[in-house]
C-alpha cells in the first residue's frame, strides 16, 4: 500500500447511487411509483454518475420493486448519467432491455455457501445463467456489469482468498466480457489494508476494465475503506443515500456507505465528485417520510461541517458581562 493520498488535488471520483435499489428493496413500506421517479430526477439532478434504479425480480420476491418498468420508463434521463438495474435471469434482461436499462448488473457470490443461501444456487449455477444473460446484452448492445458479492469476506465462511474472487473477475471479464466488476463488502468485512491489496491486484489484471467498489457501514470502516480504494487506484464506488440498505445475512447492521457522507468527506479533502451537495441531502431528507422511520445518515442530522449556528439569544449579554468582569492578575 502506497503513502494515503490525503488530499484529492482535484482528483476526480464516481460516486453511483445505490438506494433506490439496494436501499428501497430492503424496505417493509412500499414507496409509491412517483416518489421513486422523483427520487431518481433528484439524484440525477445531483451530479450522481450512475444510478442503480432497480431490479427486475419476481414482484413476489421483492413486492417492493414491483414497478420497476414503470419507474424506469418514466424517470428523466440526463446523458451524463448511466441508469442501471440489477437483472437476475433472462425474463429480467428482457424487461430491462424493454424498460431502456442503459446497463444490466449481475450478481452472483465469491462464495459457495452465500450463493446457496442467498440465490438458492450454486456458484457454477449462476454462472451459466449469467453467461446466458450477458449473451442477450450484448446482442441488445447493453452494458453488463457483475457485482461479485462476499468479495471481503463471507458471513459463513469467513475470509475469502484472494485468487478465488480474482479468478471469478477473470471469467466475468474474460468469458462473459463484461465491461465492469463490482467487488462488494456484503456484510462489512472489509478493512482497508485488504481492499488495497485486492484493488491494486485488480486493477494490475485488468486495466481496463470498469472497477466499482461497494462497501457497507457494518462496522463503522465504510469511509476508511472507501479512501483505501481511491489510494490504491480505484475511482467508483457504490453509495446509498441516508445510508439506507443492508444485507440479510448481517442482523442489526448499518446499510451501505452513505453517498452525502462519502461526498461531504471527498469534497472536503478536494476530490471532484461532480456531486451537488445540497441537492443531494434534498434528496436523501425525503425519505424517513416515505419509508417511515429515520436514517443512518449523519450529514442530514447534523448539517455540513460549516452549516453554522446561531449564536444563543443573550449572547450580547454574556459577551458584556464577560468584559466587565477583572482580568485575573
């Protein structure tokens, strides 16, 4: 691991949106279809680079993304802004495809016992079905990005080596040519010196290709990784606005790296995010109301570091007390 890069000098990073996925799916309240249009416009509208709108699953697998053509049909596309949707089997690429998804992402786990026990198949199962998938993609000229889950780490299995989550990337973008590989902290194991050890070892395989880094908060390491990543090479990480989502298989945890959080803390250090900050909290400061309770982030609850506060009401009167009273000899 090289010396941190303490300060960004301008240095430009992706953030992509999460949330309305991975955040709204996990969600026991439904969201109405328009407010989920219009929390996309928003976050388009606030510089995001991509956005994962959502997923094209059984509706009675996840009825909180049951509208997800509608939603997808109808946002507002802004050209600088990829709109992505997690698609798990042919019958979904055929609905993103339909619904204009301007990138599929597949996911499959590094491990066996998380792939069993989250998509009820084994590693090589799923495989073949994403080669399937990425087949009709390409024929359809889509993008096809694969997000490696369990990539840091698995819940059930523990460490996962290296080589092993090296050799899943190899055959994603080697075999089903993928354009980009995800490697994501599903339950928060992650710690920094690792994710630098495995993004460096990516990026010096496959240049490339399209690198994005998703980290959860489980642990209270989710920034300390994100700057681990950007040290090491990387330049795009997934993010969930209010800090929204998680993962099953890790009870009681924080969701995903917060995107104002991530974006205040870049901002300040000088990297470019393209993000417009107080667009962006807009954004996130609509949810507690749809989803019916608060959120994890600490940005919309505190404000920005120089969001000051007015000083108390009698403060001229504590001032001027202040000055009549002796100097200490």
């Amino acid at each position: 691991m090289t010396n941190p890069v303490w300060t960004g000098r301008g240095r430009r990073v992706y953030l992509q949106e999460v949330g309305t996925r991975d955040g709204l799916q996990a969600e026991a309240a439904f969201v109405p279809t328009e407010d989920k249009v219009a929390l996309v416009n928003a976050l388009s509208d606030a510089g995001l680079a991509k956005i994962e709108v959502t997923a094209f699953v059984s509706p009675k697998a996840i009825p909180a993304l049951r509208d997800a053509e509608q939603v997808l049909r109808e946002i507002r596309r802004n050209p600088d802004v990829v709109y992505s949707a997690l698609v798990p089997n042919v019958r979904g690429a055929e609905r993103a495809i339909e619904s204009r998804a301007d990138e599929m992402n597949l996911v499959m786990s590094a491990t066996e016992s998380h792939n069993l026990a989250n998509l009820r198949m084994t590693r090589e199962q799923s495989f073949a079905g994403l080669a399937e998938v990425a087949a009709i993609g390409r024929s359809a000229g889509v993008a096809v990005n694969v997000s490696l889950s369990c990539a840091f780490g698995c819940p059930m299995e523990g460490d996962v080596p290296v080589e092993t989550v090296l050799a899943w990337c190899g055959r994603y973008v080697e075999t089903l040519g993928a354009h980009g590989v995800t490697l994501c902290d599903t339950t928060g194991m992650a710690f920094p010196t690792q994710v630098a050890e495995l993004t460096s070892a990516f990026l010096e395989r496959w240049p490339g290709t399209e690198l994005t880094l998703h980290f959860h908060n489980t642990r209270g390491i989710g920034l300390a990784n994100v700057l681990a990543g950007i040290d090491a090479g990387a330049d795009r990480f997934d993010a969930s606005f209010g800090g929204i989502g998680g993962c099953p298989y890790a009870p009681g945890a924080s969701g995903n790296v917060c995107t104002e959080e991530i974006a205040h803390a870049l901002a300040l250090m000088g990297y470019d995010t393209g993000i417009d900050l107080p667009l962006l909290l807009a954004a996130a400061s609509r949810l507690p109301a749809l989803i019916g309770h608060d959120i994890p982030s600490q940005i919309v609850k505190a404000g920005r570091r120089l969001d000051l506060h007015p000083r108390p009401a009698d403060f001229d009167q504590i001032r001027a007390r202040a000055l009549a009273r002796p100097m200490a000899a």
